[in-house]
C-alpha cells in the first residue's frame, strides 16, 4: 500500500540557509499536516492543509511557511535556520478527519 | 487548546511482561489514534480508536470518550516493543489540528 513520502530524509544546513522539505500524501488524502518533535520532546503541530487550502496553524514560526501543490504534495520551506531548528520534521495524511499516516520524517540537523 | 498526558511517563519491563499505558484528554474528541516511535523515529500506526475497544495480536486498546481517557494494552511483551508510545487526538470541532501526548518510554529487557 502506498505510504507518507517524505525528502529528503536527513538534511544538513548551515546557520542562515534555507531548507525546503517535501511531502507526498497518500492518494486520494484530502489532509496533510505538518509536525516538529525535538529530541526527547512529543511531536508538536506547525500546520496543515485540506484540500490545498491551509487549516490550521500551530506554532509555527514566522520564518517557516508551507503551501500545498495542485498536486496535492506540500512543501515546508524553513528560512534563517537557527541551531534550534535542528528536529525531526513528520509530514501525515489523512481523508475525511479520520485515521492520519506518517512518513518517515526528515531529519534536519542546523549547524 | 486540549491537553493530552500520559502515563506514567516512563516504564521498564521484563520480557514477558504486561503493561497498561493510559491517555487523559481534557476536552471532547472525534479521533483518537495510538502510535509507536521506534528507536529510529519512526511513527507506527497502532489504532485508530476513537471510542470502543480494538485487538491487534499483542496489543488492544480501550476509548471511553465520554470520561476522556484511552488506554492501550500490551500483552507478553518483546524487546522489540521498546520505544516511544502517542496518543494523539483531534479535538471535536477542529478540522485538521492532532494533538498529541506526552508520551510513555517503554524499555522492555530480557
């Protein structure tokens, strides 16, 4: 069965840059939501997106912003890294609010 | 916004063993699922148990929504149930926004 896709799955940047992350929900997935989790730390929500339009928001920085393509893959382009950026970022998908799948994740280390 | 703790927080097991982990939420939910990180990070689909109870070999869970709580059952357990246990929920009248635990650190040791 088709899966979360996420890329790429580790990424190193430098102070400053920029990184863009992708996601590709699964087929026919109207929902595709954005998460943070630091070390040791739960999964927290930066943002998410039904049917191309945004849905809600977390606490997502001001430097970060996403958009979701025709295609239905999102993207989450994080600009001015900063060493506390550095985290695991899960992209899920779900259809019609009900049972949300995970990609693998990226992992972004800033240094 | 919603609160969803988890205990205990921590829980060390020998092979074998048995061990109830247990979700609070504060507020009424349309969803509700369980997850488990392994040691490499990532996210298994457990359940999707918004109320009601479900089986999965090892594993079963129980939602009573209308108190608020889950709990999730984890039978004989292996070594390799070892990780990082969510609940996560969607808190009723929110579109898109799962929140999740604090998580239970399961180690299971021979």
């Amino acid at each position: 069965a088709a899966g979360v896709i996420q890329s790429p799955r580790h990424l190193i940047k430098e102070k400053r840059e920029t990184a863009t992350l992708k996601c590709y929900p699964i087929p026919r997935h109207d929902t595709v939501y954005w998460y943070q989790q630091g070390p040791g730390q739960d999964p927290q929500f930066l943002i998410s997106f039904y049917e191309k339009m945004q849905s809600d928001k977390g606490s997502i920085p001001d430097r970060f912003s996403a958009q979701q393509f025709s295609d239905y893959h999102s993207e989450l382009n994080m600009s001015s890294l900063e060493l506390g950026d550095s985290a695991l970022y899960f992209c899920a998908s779900s259809r019609d609010i009900t049972e949300a799948f995970f990609g693998q994740g990226t992992r972004l280390t800033v240094v | 916004g919603i609160q969803v703790e988890q205990s205990p927080p921590d829980l060390i097991l020998q092979e074998g063993a048995n061990s109830t982990l247990r979700c609070n939420f504060s507020d009424s939910v349309n969803n509700l699922q369980w997850f488990h990180q392994n040691p490499w990070g990532q996210l298994i689909n457990l359940f999707y148990i918004p109320s009601g109870t479900k089986q999965n070999g090892r594993l079963s869970a129980t939602t009573v929504a209308t108190e608020r709580y889950s709990l999730l059952y984890i039978s004989s357990s292996q070594t390799t149930d070892s990780g990082v246990y969510f609940c996560a929920v969607l808190r009723t009248g929110t579109a898109s926004k799962l929140t999740f635990g604090t998580g239970t650190r399961l180690q299971v040791t021979l």
